[in-house]
C-alpha cells in the first residue's frame, strides 16, 4: 500500500472538484408557464356547519385559564409548563415514535403522546 500525504490528497481533491466545475454547463431556463388550477377545494361536511356565533368572541384572557373556542377538535391534555420553560418561546417541535419533543431557548423538553 502506498503512503500519500495528506497535502497531496488534499490538492488532488481540490484540482479535480475544479475540473468537474470548469465542465459544468448552467442549465437551460424553463420558459413554459405552469397550468392554472381549474379544480376547487372541497370543504368537508364538519367544516361546513360553522358555529354560529362565532365560539372564539369574547373568550377571556391567561396564562393558565384562557377561554378555549374548540371547534371540530377534542382537548386532549392541557399540561401546564415546568418551571425553568415559564415564559419563554417554544421555538421548535419535532416527533419521534411516541415522543414529541419540543424546544426552546432554554433547552427541550420530551413529552410521551402514546395515549
């Protein structure tokens, strides 16, 4: 097996990723213009029948406590927020198998929705 120094590969990468580069060609513009839609979304039978009036008017305001307007939608928990997330962002959600993990400014937090 032959040694060959790392500068040596490292250049020999270099010199053919700019020669595939030098032989690459800009692709053509597509000039077509995309068919118009014709079809029209269907709204489902649940969502026709709207509330009237309308649940979401004059709910009352909190942290903890806020008024809920849930319609076409079952509440499943409502677990309030450990101590060291009060206040802040929820900035990300991901989910993986029976977790959902949910992160923040100040770390994450795991949530097990199995159930």
């Amino acid at each position: 097996m032959i040694s060959v120094p790392i500068r040596v590969r490292t250049a020999a990468v270099a010199l053919v990723a700019a020669a595939l580069a030098a032989c690459a060609t800009a692709p053509e513009p597509v000039t077509t213009t995309p068919e118009p839609v014709t079809r029209v979304p269907t709204i489902s039978a649940a969502m026709a029948t709207v509330p009237d009036p309308d649940p979401r008017v004059g709910l009352r305001a909190g942290r903890t406590d806020a008024g809920q307007a849930i319609w076409n939608m079952r509440l499943l928990s409502n677990t309030p927020t450990p101590e060291p997330f009060t206040g802040v962002t929820n900035s990300d959600l991901a989910f993986l198998g029976d977790y959902a993990i949910q992160g923040n400014y100040n770390g994450f937090q795991v949530w097990d929705i199995s159930d």
